[in-house]
C-alpha cells in the first residue's frame, strides 16, 4: 500500500509543474497576425494551417489555446515584453532569439517578389530592385541576402493585404512577401491574373514563439510544444493537417 501512494504522489507532483504553467498561461493569448492561409479569421472562425497545427498540439497537451489577431509590429512588442503567451508565426533570427523561444517549425514559406502583371521590368536579382519602389509590411523578417541589403526605396504596408492594395494600386512597383499569401489574397479580391512573381527570394520554416521573458514556466510549456510537435510530425497529423489548404 506504502508503495502505491509513493507511485501515485510521485505521478501527482510529475504533473504539478505543467497543471502550474497552463494555469498561468491559460489567460494570456496565443496573439496572430492576419496571415491566410497560415493564419486568418473567415466568418468569425479562427483558422489556418499553423493555427490548426497549434490547436492540434495544445489539444494534445491538455490546454485549450487562446488566440487573438492584432497587427504584427504590436504583437512583436507585446512578445517582447512578455504580454502574450506567444506569437504566431515568423523567421527565426538571431535577434528574435533575445526575446523569444522556437521549440519547433510549422509550414514552411517561400518569399517572393511580385510585381504587376504588365510592368515592363524583369528581376534577376536583387540589384535590380534598388531603383525601384520596394513594398515591404513594417516589422516583417525576410531573410538574408533581403534584409541585409541597404540603400532601398522601401515603402512599408500595415500588412500584407495592405501592401497588395499598394500593389495593385501602383503605390509601389514591386511587393516582397509570401508566395502563398499573395496569392490567396490575389484570388480573394479576385486580382490573380494582375500579378505575377518576378523572384524567388527562398524558403524558411515559419515557428510560433513563445516568450522568453515570461521564465521557466513557459519554457517548459514550449519545450512540451516542440516534443508534440515532432510527434504530429512522425503520426501523419502533420501532413494531414497541411493537405486541408
């Protein structure tokens, strides 16, 4: 008898720290930028293929998520500053790395450049951008050799359907974002055939973040995320979940 209540607390003190941490947590959200198809709201309906990818995950640990959409600048502050739970989703960069865990990768994205269908300019490179007008969304990561580069006429959109508009409306010459997302949105204002990609800047792996600043109970919390994650990854769950968009 001894021995069982020895298994039992000791199973019992295992879960504390995790019950702990998900307690704390719970009321903090899971913040989102509109991003379709990895993350949007349509009808009212969170969705998107890494806000499923993240909801499946948290199922699996026994945490209902919480999300809210906000802009990205706002939402890269408050996640710097510990007031969100995590973010989803971006670049890991080493200078995301001072504020912000990646326990594991979610969809993969390819950022391009597009531009007008009937502009009469061809990029094989990116010195053949530096005299045009460069869409950008403020706070956005693209990687290297893109933001390294100086000297751009850069133009900075709010988001990334803002900087479609901006697009399509001539305020810039050339947009730089995701393949996917130009072109859901491109076929949401029913627009696919005014644009057209001109480069191919490379792919990355999107992550969630999660707060560094918020300590070791939402390392942990993360640490889990990421064992999940690969788990989804090994049981099919993963595609699956991929092949829905």
């Amino acid at each position: 008898m001894k021995l069982l209540r020895y298994f039992f607390l000791a199973a019992l003190f295992a879960v504390l720290p995790l019950r702990a941490a998900t307690a704390e947590d719970a009321t903090l959200p899971i913040v989102f930028e509109d991003y379709p198809p990895y993350e949007y709201v349509e009808d009212g309906e969170v969705k998107g293929i890494n806000l499923d990818l993240i909801r499946e995950a948290f199922r699996r640990m026994g945490v209902t998520p919480y999300f809210e959409p906000r802009p990205w600048k706002r939402a890269i502050y408050q996640l710097q500053a510990g007031e969100i739970l995590a973010l989803s989703s971006g670049f890991k960069t080493p200078e995301r790395e001072k504020f912000a865990l990646f326990p594991a990768p979610l969809a993969m994205e390819t950022n391009v450049i597009a531009c007008r269908a009937g502009l009469n300019a061809n990029v094989h490179s990116l010195e053949d951008i530096r005299d045009l007008r460069v869409g950008v969304v403020s706070a956005y990561v693209y990687g290297d050799p893109f933001d390294s580069m100086t000297g751009l006429n850069k133009v900075e959109a709010q988001s990334s359907e803002h900087l479609l508009r901006m697009l399509l409306e001539n305020r810039v010459d050339v947009a730089v974002g995701n393949k996917a997302v130009f072109r859901y949105l491109a076929l949401k204002l029913n627009r696919e055939k005014d644009i057209r990609i001109a480069y191919v800047l490379g792919s990355q792996p999107l992550y969630v973040m999660f707060s560094k600043i918020r300590g070791p109970k939402t390392a942990e919390l993360a640490k889990r995320f990421g064992n999940v994650m690969k788990g989804m990854v090994k049981d099919g769950t993963f595609d699956r979940i991929l092949k829905r968009y």
